[in-house]
C-alpha cells in the first residue's frame, strides 16, 4: 500500500510536539509529548517514541513513509549524532537518530530544528513554490536555515545554516559562541529584552512586551521602545544586505515571535538592506528580493521534520 | 565523433585571453587577444570569436564541445547580458552571449568571471575532488564563487557570489557599491596599497611592493608592512568565520595576487576565524576546514570557462 503521509517531531527548548501530515501537507493530528527536555536524552528518547506510537496507531503503520525529527543544536548528519547543544550540553554527543531508530524499529531522518523549519516553510508556507530561500527564526537566539534547489543546504558535516554567528559589527556584543557581533546578539528577541534593560525601560521586559511599548503611544517609554525596533532592524539589514549580496536568491524569510513587530523593524532593516546591497537595488525592477514574514509559526518544524522521509514520495 | 576538448574565453580588464583544454583538463593551447577591452564590446566580441576560430582551426571542429566564456561584471544567465560592470560600463545591457553564439554560428555559455575561476580551481585546481568551496580572489576588488554539489551556485538571475561585498564591518571604508565595509574594501590589494598610503610608506605603492617591505627586514618600513597585512588578515578572517558559519564548506580558498603574501596574513586571518567561527572550532579535529591558496593562477579562469561546455560531456 502506497505511503501517504509522515511524522514529523520537532524537540523544543522545553519539550516536544509531534505531528502526522499527509503527502498533501495537510496536518491529520498533532500532540505534544510530556516530558521535559531538561530530564535528558533517554527519558526524551522515550517520550519521542511513545509519541510517534501515538499518532501511528492512530493513524495506521502501512500508510507511513517515515519519521522526521527536527532537534536544536548541531547535528552531524553521516552519524545522526547531535554535536553541540549549546544551552542542554547533557545531549552533546547523543547518537539521537539510532536510538531514536531502534525503539520504534525504523528508520529515522534526523535534522537540525531551524533547517527544518527552513524546509517547512518551502513546502508549506511562505515558501511555497519557490527552490531557493534563506528563512532566518528570531527567537532566544538566531536560527538559520538555507534551501536550495529545494533541498537543505547541510555543508560538510550539517552545520550549514548558523546564519545568526555571521559578524554584523567586529567589535558588538559578545556571544556564547566565542565571537563578538553576531547577529543574534543584536536581532534576537533576547537582543530586544537586553536593549530595553540598557534603555531603562524595565528589568525583565520580554520583546512582546517592547513591542506593547513601541505600540502604546501614551506610554513614556514609547519613543525608546520604538528605537529598540530601529537598531534591531538595522542589525538585521546588515546581515541580510551580505545574505543577499552572497546567495543572490529570490526570497528571505524571518520566522519567530519577535517578527509580530514587524511595522517597528522592518523600516530600518529594508533601509539598510537598500543602502548596502547593490544587488537588492539592481534587481529591484527585474527579479525583485523578497523579504518577507514566515507563515508557519511554531508548525514550520513539525512541516518540515515531516517533509524529511515524504521527499522521495513527492518526487 | 566525440567531443574531446573545449575552448575556455577569460575576459579581463585589459585584455582577452583564450585556451583549448581537453576533456581531461589538459590545456592544448593558449593565446591572446589584441584588441583593449576599452574599445567596446563589439570590437571585443570581434577578438573573441577571432580568437576561437584561430584554436577552432588549429585543434579541429569535429571534437569541440562548446565555447565558455567568463566575463567581468554581473551576467543575467537567462539572457546571457551582461547586467553590470562597474568601470566598463559601456558594457552594461550588452548580450554578449548571443553576439559571440551569432558570430561562431555555435553555442556559447557566459558566465561571471569569478564563477568560472572557482569551477576551474574545482575541475583541476586546488579543488579537485571536493563538491563544495568557495573561492575568493583578492584583487584590484573581491571577486567570489561558491560551488554547490559540483555546480556553480548562481542565485536568481546569476548575481551569486558577491562575497567582497559582505560587510565586516558596519562603518568601515565606503565601496563604490554604496556600502561602507565591505571586504574588498579592507583585504584587497587596492586596500593593501591604501593602507601603505594611509601609514606613509608610499603614495603609489603596489600590494606587491608592500610584500617586499614586509620581507625585507632592514627596511624602516619593514613593521608597517606587517602591520598592514596583519590588518587585511583580520578582515578577510571576519568574512571566512562568517561564511564558515554560514556554508560549513570543507574548502575556502584564496586566489590573485596578494595570496603571495600568505605568510604575513595568514596568521592574523587564522586567528581571526578560530575566534570567530565555532564551526571550525568544533569541527577542528573531525571534519576540518580547510582554507589554503589557489592553485591555477590566472588561469583558474580559462580552465572554468573550458569547463563549462564540458560539464555534459565529463558526467
């Protein structure tokens, strides 16, 4: 009987969800798993499986062309091994793809969470009908995810995409990464929360909550939270001016909560874009640059995780 | 009777050049072209065709492949016009492709100049061997080409590659494109000669005379000349950590004049991207970048330019 359609598992900072989703890209039921990433990777590894036992039993085991799991950090794709998890060190080094493999006893397409989202959106959301895009995930930090030819750009070993480590400004915030500048030091919703600390706008204000501000024009603090969007925007412009300059493609995409204050950003950022790419400029009139929001949301994951093991059935 | 060679074009910024290489990458023959580019592209494209008929005669019909040609400036692929080039730009809007295909009466592939060098260091340079690089070459500006899987990565309309237009830095020295900071405004030999200036050790010196004050160490000069490529080593050490990040390649190299400097850049530019990149820190023992000099030469050019029409024919 012929496969029509997948799991798709996308292993969040907290925890996990997990989708079945047709050869169509329609969703047929989705369900979060319960135990939290924090406990490490066997009791996950478990949730994992249960969850795809779920959603296979319900949804039948001859009709199933395979799982795809989209998990956060670094993931060597020949191993299936997940190599850096920045914020859960407990994981460096897991071999999630075997393990993972050998509870439910099939195969399993193991990918990096914001590559998966890149190819989520290609398949099913902003993307849709376009081979070669960039989509950019502004949350905690920067995710990158790079399509081309309608497939996921992975590099050597799958570490292809760490678009938010590019150096906007050599000498800018420090990061974890061992770097200065990059962009998710200066673009992320964290960057917003850190921002408004520095602006006195509060403490421990959340980028939804700047964004409350820039959008409140009673509030004293308007002006300031305003100007957070701007120097955001900008930092960002800068990294996708040299996105553009370098891959010349027709569609750039900005996933992740903080693109909801989109009106405040995006002004600067297209600004910035203008003045420091020709190629944005030459084109404008013959094969336009599109720069535009992420349709998915929190979905564009679990998409693309599912996407994985239906590429051969699609094509 | 099977096509055994083809003839390669690299159109510089004096002159033309042209070669006949067989199928195997051996170059059979190799000539110049006597008219100025200054004269204009029909003149030009009169010494192109000139030029292969000569390498047509002499090496025979029966077993050309095709015509490839590598031209300065941006190439609309579809159109084979080329879009922009900046100081000749009597060229602009000019398509070439079709008034060299008219004249020869045969197919011709165009192709950005720097593209054709990184396929030609791909075919039978440094590259050999590897599917994903990326070469810069460090010139009067940067000129760049990325291959993906094998292939030229051509973007949209053609205009991929533009790494010497990446910004390293936000507030650096303005570039012609409209940018401040590009690369090629920091780590090319016109940046090289500008610094010299900048620092008094001559108002007209070349990168290559700057090389000779940083190798003769009885020179007054000698410290400043160091000093200067350990500056350009850091710049072109911001890009490559950023584009590691970004591609996760196994290769980056480095072609043109300046790379003759390698022993007082390198260190600085190797630095630079350890710090930088946490890619190539994290894969240093497993799966290592390489970045190392070209192998080709000038002539990285023909060689990618020949291999273009032979791509069909190699696979």
């Amino acid at each position: 009987m012929a496969a029509s359609y997948s799991i798709g598992i996308d292993l969040g900072g907290t925890n996990l969800r997990a989708a079945a989703i047709d050869k169509d890209g329609k969703m047929l039921g989705k369900i979060s798993g319960s135990t939290p990433v924090a406990e490490g990777p066997g009791p996950v590894v478990d949730d994992m499986a249960q969850s795809v036992e779920k959603l296979r039993e319900q949804f039948g085991r001859d009709h199933l062309a395979g799982i795809g799991a989209g998990v956060p950090g670094n993931i060597d794709m020949a191993k299936g091994v997940i190599v850096g998890w920045g914020n859960m060190p407990i994981f460096n080094g897991y071999p999630m793809r075997d393990e993972l493999s050998k509870r439910l006893n099939t195969r399993v397409i193991l990918e990096n969470d914001a590559n998966a989202a890149a190819l989520g959106e290609k398949w099913m959301g902003a993307g849709r009908g376009v081979e070669d895009l960039v989509l950019l995930t502004l949350g905690t930090g920067i995710g990158g995810g790079i399509i081309v030819d309608g497939r996921i750009l992975h590099g050597q070993i799958g570490m292809a995409g760490e678009i938010g480590h590019m150096t906007i400004s050599p000498n800018g915030n420090p990061c974890g990464c061992g770097n200065r500048g990059c962009v998710e030091k200066h673009a992320s919703a964290t960057a917003v929360s850190a921002m408004a600390r520095l602006l006195g706008l509060g403490h421990d204000l959340t980028a939804k909550e700047v964004y409350d501000l820039a959008r409140n024009v009673d509030d004293p603090r308007n002006a300031r939270a305003r100007e957070i969007f701007r120097v955001m925007g900008e930092a960002l412009g800068i990294a996708l001016a040299s996105l553009i300059n370098i891959f010349n493609f027709p569609l750039y995409l900005l996933g992740g909560g903080v693109v909801a204050a989109w009106e405040f950003f995006a002004p600067a950022m297209i600004e910035e874009v203008e003045r420091r790419s020709f190629t944005y400029r030459s084109t404008l009139k013959t094969a336009p640059t599109r720069i535009e929001a992420a349709k998915l949301g929190g979905d564009a994951g679990l998409f693309g995780a599912a996407c994985l093991p239906l590429e051969d059935v699609r094509t």
